[in-house]
C-alpha cells in the first residue's frame, strides 16, 4: 500500500490454548497477531500492542468466562502502555479476535484513551465464525469523530495464509 498517511496497527491477540476447527490448541502466536504483522508487511506501519496488566487465563474456557463477565460490567482493563505519539498517526489499523460479538474490553480501554477526532480506524478481526460480530457498530460508537472504514475478518485457522486477502482488502480501502 502506497500512501502518505502514518499508520499504526495496534493490535489484542491472546496466545496459548484457542479455540480452533472444533477443538482446543495451543498457539504459540495468537492468531490476531499474525494477522497484524501481515499488515505491518503491507503498509509499514507501526506496531502496538494492547495488552492488559492482569492477564487473562491460560485455559481457554475460563478466559471465555471472564470476558463473559467483562462484557457484562462494561469493564475498562488497565493497560500495560500508553501509545506515546499517537497524534503522529493517520490511519489506525485496530486488531482484535470476537468475543461476545465484539472485541476484547482492553480494545474499548485503548479506544477511550485518545482522541481519534479526524482519524481512520481500519478493523480487522480473527475469529472462528462470528465474522466481525457488531464490531464495526461498536467502535463507530465508542468513536464517532473517527471515519471507521470496512474492516476484514479473518478466520483464525487462516490467519498465516492470509496474505493475499489482506494484501487485497487494504487496496480496496483506497487509504490516499
């Protein structure tokens, strides 16, 4: 992607025990940050990543419960860091896996710490059916200053094989 703006991909992934295919497996990158390090190939933007400062549980079904119980308490996780310039940037590329529909509470956390009046939000997600879920909605929500763009959802079990996809969904956005 040629363009003049300044990108950042910032980025929740959640290594270790996944969902995938129907069963359970132990990634060792998650998926969501696979997807981002593509983007970061394509368009040569900065990295970010959006990490809580309590972790999330190793077992998969118990992470599912807290982000259960999260979602429900509209909770705002404390983050490990602050991007330091984000008035440096253009175009957000925002990355996250679905849960509940939507992403992870310390995605809302990092939404609702700057001020993206002017900016482009560009989602991408990984997922393992859900699509986008009401994503798209809920970041226009908690941005409406922002031009929130079409996002992609990229099934987790294809995240490695995704350059193609991603190469072409980010020429379609047309981002000058």
């Amino acid at each position: 992607m040629k363009t003049n703006k300044k990108c950042l991909i910032a980025y929740f992934s959640r290594k270790g025990l996944n969902y995938s295919s129907g069963g359970i497996v132990d990634l060792k990158v998650g998926n969501t940050e696979v997807v981002a390090k593509i983007i970061q190939k394509i368009t040569g933007g900065d990295m970010f990543h959006i990490e809580s400062v309590t972790t999330y549980p190793k077992d998969y079904t118990e992470t599912t419960e807290v982000a259960k119980n999260e979602l429900r308490a509209k909770a705002r996780p404390k983050l490990t860091e602050q991007v330091k310039n984000m008035g440096a940037y253009d175009v957000i590329f925002l990355g996250y896996p679905i849960w509940w529909g939507t992403p992870p509470m310390p995605v809302f956390t990092f939404l609702e710490s700057y001020d993206f009046s002017g900016k482009i939000i560009v989602p991408f997600c990984t997922h393992e059916g859900s699509g986008l879920g009401h994503s798209e909605k809920d970041i226009v929500k908690a941005c409406p200053e922002a031009t929130v763009l079409e996002g992609i959802a990229i099934r987790g079990t294809s995240a490695s094989s995704a350059h193609a996809i991603v190469s072409s969904w980010i020429d379609k956005l047309g981002i000058p």
